[in-house]
C-alpha cells in the first residue's frame, strides 16, 4: 500500500467505473467524505503490476433493507435474524483522482482511468494525499476555508486564476455573502483593489482587516459625470417614449455642458448658484429664442442684464448640493418647456417625469467618480440600497463602463491595477425574463476585463433566472445549498464540471458549505468549508425568538415599574 490506512468503512459494490464507483457499508457514509480505495492494476503497456489509490467524494448515500417490509411479514426477532443484518447503506463516491506510485517516493496524481476492482475496501482519504490534492498553499493564493469534514485540509485558491471571473450561488442564509466578505478582506489585505456593489447595503459595517484601507460610500448619482443619453434612459424608461426621452436628453446635454462651467469657474459655491439662479431666471422670463445668448454669457462671463421674473426661483433650501440639484432640475424642465408648441403633449410628460426622477433619486454632485477611490488594499463597498431596481441596473452600467476604462488604460500606460468586482443580486441585472441597461456592459467586462485585469464576482441566489450566455465566460464557481432541481439543473449548465449527482448534493450542504470548481482551486472540485469572517455584522439570519424575548422583557419590566410606582402613589394619597 501507499500509505498506511485506519480500519475499512465499506466495500466497493458491484458496478465500478473509473470515474465513479457503488460503495456497500454497515452505516451510510455522509455527503461530502472523502475516501480512498487502494488497489492493484497491471500496466497493459509495461505488463507490471502497480499500485493505485482512488480518491474519491461521496456525492450520494442512502439506507436499505435487504428483505423488503411486506404487510405480512414477521418481525426479524422472531425469526432469529438481528435486524442489523437486514439492512445495508449503498453510497456513490465520485472519483475525483488516482494516485499512481511505485513508491511513496514517487508519486503521480492522474485522471481517473481505470476502475477499483469490486470488493475492495474503502478507507477515510489519509491527510496526506488530500494535502497534495488540494492545499496547494503559494505566494499566489490566499486561504478560504478547510476542507469539509477535514478540519486540518486547508484549502487555498489561486488569485490569478480570478480574471477568469467567479460565480457564487446558494439559497438565502447559505453563507454567500459570507464567502464575498472572506474574498474581499483577503484579497485586499493580499494588495488587491475589491469592489462590491453593495445592493441591500449589508457590506457597509463590515469589519476588515487592518491593512486594508475601506471606502463604504452610500451611492448618489452625480447627474454631471452620466452621458446624457444614460440619464434620459433612467428618466424616461419606457421604450416606446423615444420623443420624450430625446427632448430630457438634449436638455440634459445643454444643462451639463452649462452647469461643468460653473463648476470649473466658481465651484461648488454660493457664487455657482448665484450665476446659474440667473440663467433659470432668464428662461423663466424670456422665451426659448434666447437660450444660447444666455448660454453665451455664462460660459463667457457676461453677466446677462434682466428684470425680475415673473416667477421666482426658490434656493431656500438646505445646503448647497441641494440648492444646486433644484435649479439643475429646473433648468432641464424650462429647456424642455420651449419644445411645448413643437412637441405637446410629449414635453409635458417629458417634464413630468423629470420631476419623478429627481423626486425619488439619491443625487448629489459632490459625489466622487469611483475611479478616484481605487488603490492597492482597497475595497470599496458600493452602497446603491436607496435606489431603485431600475435605477441600480443603470448605475451598474455606468460604472462597470468606467471601470473598464480605467483598466484599459492603466494596462496601455503600463501601470495595470487588476480589479475585483463583486455584484451582488445578479439576476435582477442577466435576467432571462428581461433586457437589463447593464447586461451589454457585463458581457461585455467578461469578455474583455481578463486581458486588463478586471475580474468579476456574479452572486445570486437564482442561477435559473440568470441568463447562462452570460456566464459562458465564468471558469470558477462555488456552489452552496441548492435545493430546487431548477437551479441545480442551472449550474449544471452553467460548468462543464458539475455532474449530476454532485449537483443533487448541494440540497444537503449546511450554512458555509460549498462545492468549489474551477482553475482557482486546482484541478478537482472540493467540498469546503468557508471560513467564518467575523467582520460581518449584517446579512446573517436575524435570532428574532431572542430579539423578542428582549423585547417581551423590557416590556414586563417597565410594566413592574409603573405599576409599583403608582401603588406607591396610591399609598401615599391614603395613608
């Protein structure tokens, strides 16, 4: 034998096939074990006998009874017979390796080809082999867990194996954000540059590491730094508005080319506000006729000379970020006012929905462009919570778009700053139900973000509502608890590496437990347990039964204490 073993735990059955074998034991064997089974096979080619090791992961087990149970049967008492000796646990292992050695000197780790002979015994896998296998501990990885049910396996995954991207799925409370926030804190403590768009805002206390240098910025459109055609799409979604969504778009173009003069003269000051007040002043009062000799004197400094309007402008307002967006919106509505006569009724809806958008967006325009918060042992968490689904899905777009960017750009000056983004919720933005702004632009960073360094992490809890055509380009995965055949069916899809019956195992995973697959981790999918970040505040199951017991608690003694008190009281009044 290679190595030395501990007692058998069960025997190969009758069928037996290279890469998966029946295994027949007293106690059914857990999902996710790792056996070896030790065997000799004749080298057809040399005619010499040599020594194999299968290595294996039980990906299925059961019970059974030998003598089925009929209405009519006598108890296995009573006939003599233990009722242990009725009933057997069949298990499938799939065969993951096989270790070929003359001596334990010189050791090989090939792909399964050939099958253990029936009947040969089963053992726990030595830490030894599975050590070689996959704890493959280099300058280039970092560590995620152990491996499942082998505590003292660790399990590493190799950083540069990550611009081939990363899907994360499971069900709700599986532990995917879990995963994400163990990612994240290790690569950047590593060096790397982490982006998490951050959708239900369940990363902004997260706690890291001390030589990471965390940015959690709650998002807010700077309606200044978004191509006008991107905005008037978030403004005007509906296809078929194109009239109206082209008048918000020129207007948009206008108010931005006026209002990044100011910016660039006066900054963002009460002087700003006093010179644009002006400009809105003089669209309010004059017709549509004078818009570019107003345009013409506030970029050039003539300050134009007018009366009072006939309607003010309010800029009572709380600061100046919010005086700003006020007269910006009233700049775009009074542009698109002047179309009324051309265009009726698609101006006034045009308007209309300008005052939705700003009603209900988070805006501001002292919000930073994200390429100017990216360094070495950064992570940035993206909180986009405040906004809509619709407008999240144009956000994303925007800034995938400048982060692809920057990447290019940096690798073309030879200076690249490789990026992880983490994109939390991704069916909402690859659904197969409908067409999303974002899903070009994530199609488009998996296509091309490996050659520059910008990697993705896709995160979802549906894998069958995700368009698999967008990951096509995704070679890493971690599967966690999948219970519904649908998303199983999914994800095998999805990797080429997935069988079916690892597929149906993961509707016995536990929180934290994952299958990992793909070149970040080597050559054999894993069964791992994902260490626990102890920086994650928020997004773990709430205990409510003791949330309420607290409650219930306070409650009972304020109660005590009134009515003490007016007892006391009542006491006093009569004695």
């Amino acid at each position: 034998m290679l190595y030395t073993f501990r007692s058998a735990i069960g025997k190969v059955g009758v069928v037996s096939y290279p890469t998966s074998v029946e295994i027949v034991s007293k106690n059914p064997i857990p999902i996710g074990t790792y056996v070896a089974i030790p065997f000799k096979t004749l080298d057809i080619i040399s005619g010499e006998t040599v020594e194999c090791c299968a290595i294996g992961v039980i990906s299925l087990t059961s019970y059974r009874r030998l003598i089925p149970i009929s209405p009519t049967a006598t108890a296995s008492e009573s006939i003599g017979i233990e009722d242990d000796m009725l009933r057997y646990a069949p298990s499938i292992a799939r065969i993951i390796a096989l270790v070929r050695s003359r001596d334990r000197n010189n050791l090989s780790i090939e792909i399964p080809n050939v099958p253990p002979p029936p009947d040969s015994e089963i053992y726990l896998a030595p830490p030894e082999i599975l050590s070689i296998l996959f704890s493959s501990k280099k300058e280039n990885s970092i560590k995620i867990g152990h491996l499942l049910t082998r505590p003292e396996v660790e399990i590493h995954i190799n950083i540069n194996a990550l611009t081939k991207h990363l899907f994360i799925t499971g069900t709700t409370g599986s532990g995917k954000s879990n995963t994400v926030a163990v990612l994240a804190d290790r690569i950047a403590s590593y060096g790397g540059t982490v982006v998490i768009y951050d959708v239900h805002g369940e990363y902004s206390t997260l706690e890291v590491g001390r030589d990471v240098r965390k940015i959690s910025i709650e998002y807010k459109m700077n309606l200044l730094e978004i191509p006008p055609k991107v905005l008037a799409r978030m403004i005007v979604p509906e296809g078929g508005a194109t009239v109206q969504r082209m008048l918000v778009s020129r207007a948009l173009a206008i108010a931005q080319k006026v209002f990044k003069e100011l910016r660039s003269r006066y900054g963002l000051t009460e002087k700003a506000i006093e010179n644009f007040t002006t400009i809105v002043k003089e669209l309010i009062k004059e017709s549509k006729s004078i818009l570019e000799t107003s345009l013409h004197r506030s970029m050039f400094g003539e300050k134009p000379e007018v009366d009072e309007p006939e309607e003010e402008v309010s800029t009572e307002t709380i600061d100046i970020n919010s005086k700003l967006i006020d007269l910006f919106k009233k700049f775009i509505k009074k542009l698109i006012e002047g179309y009324t006569e051309q265009y009726g009724e698609s101006a006034e809806k045009a308007c209309t929905k300008v005052d939705e958008f700003f009603e209900n967006a988070a805006i501001s325009f002292e919000a930073p462009s994200i390429n100017t918060l990216l360094g070495p042992s950064t992570l940035v968490v993206l909180n986009v919570s405040l906004l809509s689904d619709e407008q999240k899905d144009h956000v994303l777009k925007i800034m995938l778009d400048e982060l692809l960017w920057f990447s290019k750009s940096k690798y073309f000056t030879g200076d690249p700053q490789p990026i992880l983004v983490f994109i939390e919720e991704a069916h909402i933005f690859l659904s197969t139900a409908k067409s999303t702004i974002s899903r070009y632009s994530i199609e488009r960073v998996a296509r091309e973000g490996r050659k520059f360094g910008l990697a993705l992490g896709i995160i979802s809890q549906r894998p069958r509502n995700i368009d698999l055509n967008a990951l096509s380009q995704v070679q890493n995965f971690v599967f966690m608890k999948l219970v519904q055949e649908a998303d199983q069916q999914a994800i095998m899809n999805a990797s080429d590496m997935l069988t079916e019956d690892l597929a149906r195992s993961l509707a016995s995973m536990g929180t934290g437990e994952a299958l990992v697959i793909g070149e970040w981790v080597g050559r054999f999918p894993v069964f791992v347990k994902i260490d626990k970040h102890e920086g994650k505040k928020i997004g773990a199951s709430l205990d409510i039964a003791e949330i309420w017991r607290l409650h219930r608690s306070r409650a009972t003694t304020k109660m005590y204490a009134a009515t003490s008190e007016a007892t006391k009281d009542f006491e006093e009044l009569f004695s």
